[in-house]
C-alpha cells in the first residue's frame, strides 16, 4: 500500500482539500484500498479543528466531502510512516526538510511538482482571501493529484470525472 501524507501550515484548508481530491480521484479509478492518504500541518493552530467552511463548500462543489477531517500536525513517526509527503509551499517544504531525518528527505516534495499546468508553483494559503482563492487551490490541487495517481500506478490515462 503507497501511503501519501498532504501537509500545509495550519491543515484547515489546502491540505485537507488535496487529502479530500486525492481521496475522489483514488476512488473514481478504483484505487481507493491501495493508497492511504492523511494530512496535517507543519503547526498546531487548529489541532482537533474542521476544515475553514470555505474549503468544504469549494469541495463539496467539487463532489468532495472534507467535513468529518480533523486537523493535526505532523509528527515525528509521519516521516517513517508515509511514502509521499506532499507540501502545498515553500515555507512547509523547508520546515519539513529541517525537521526530518535526512534519509526521508526523498519523500518530502510539492504537491505541484505533479502537476502538469502549474509545475512546481506554491499553492498559495486562501486562509485571508476570498471564496476564489479556494477554487484556484482546488484547481491546482486537481491537476497534481491526477498527476500523483499517474506516477504510483505508471497510468497515464487516469482523469477525473466530467463534472468536476
């Protein structure tokens, strides 16, 4: 079973969003029982807490539902225990990198590295924004994530739904 751990800062918007898309994805492709996915957040802000009410109505617009997610942050035991830990920016990816053990530093890299239209970019916190920033979110995090199920099963043809 690959194990895919979904990090950003407070996890109450952009990694439980991504945990959620990649959950539809998986499951629209029948690989639902053979990947694990979690998520968490490089602080403790929200532990115990929802998603923001904007990320799980962006979501669920997208036929996600995040709203039975709790936020927690990651632990020692994650850098063991996932195969990918995929952040959503530059300021989570060099927190990661300090605190793992070096030999796991291979499994720590942006979610948008798997992405084919927006390559290696931030996915940008919509925490202050508006309701659109979590559609932007969710756009990226869609075409990585598509991208991700490509790379652990060696299909190129994977896709989402029409209607997503």
């Amino acid at each position: 079973m690959t194990k895919v751990l979904m990090v950003c800062m407070g996890n109450i918007c952009r990694s439980p969003m991504a945990e959620g898309m990649l959950r539809k994805a998986l499951q629209e492709a029948g690989l639902d029982r053979h990947v694990e996915v979690d998520s968490a957040g490089t602080h403790a802000y929200h532990v115990g807490s929802a998603p923001d009410p904007r990320a799980q109505q962006a979501i669920s617009r997208r036929g996600a539902d995040i709203s039975r997610l709790r936020g927690r942050k990651v632990a020692d035991e994650d850098f063991e225990r996932f195969d990918y830990i995929l952040v959503m920016d530059g300021d989570n990816y060099s927190q990661l990198i300090q605190r793992a053990p070096a030999h796991h530093h291979g499994k720590i890299r942006r979610l948008l590295s798997f992405s084919r239209k927006y390559p290696n970019l931030d996915v940008v916190d919509p925490y202050y924004g508006g309701a659109q920033g979590f559609e932007e979110n969710l756009d990226m995090i869609e075409d990585a994530v598509l991208g991700l199920i490509r790379e652990i099963t060696g299909d190129t043809r994977v896709k989402m739904r029409s209607g997503s």
